[in-house]
C-alpha cells in the first residue's frame, strides 16, 4: 500500500536490543501502521491497513513465523 501522508509517533519494537542490528520502528498512519528499518531510516517505510497490521500481529503472537 503506498501512502504520501507521512507517519507520526515512530515508536521502537519491543523485541530490539540495544546494540542489535534487527531493529523496526512502528509509526502510525491514518486508518493503518508504518514499519521502518531502524538502522537506515533514511531508506523510506512500509504502510498498510489497519486490518493487515491486526492480522500481521495476531499472527505474531500466535507463534506462525517462528522458527
């Protein structure tokens, strides 16, 4: 989903370590959610609906992308 309002509220994940070199950062968009890389923000980010972002955490607590 492409999106040209910018995202406020940037926030880093909950599972990043200091010193780790996996890091995102949540931001928030009308009616969805923003993902960007920590380490090169500068790369842009990720959109989507408030729906698919439910649904993506949903999944992440249930354990399916484990390993």
């Amino acid at each position: 989903m492409q999106d040209s309002r910018q995202p406020t509220g940037w926030r880093k994940s909950s599972r990043s370590s200091n010193g780790a070199s996996n890091c995102v950062e949540v931001g928030r968009v009308p009616g969805g959610a923003a993902v960007r890389d920590t380490k090169d923000r500068a790369a842009g980010h990720l959109t989507t609906t408030a729906a698919h972002w439910a649904a993506f955490i949903t999944a992440i607590k249930s354990g399916r992308f484990d390993r």
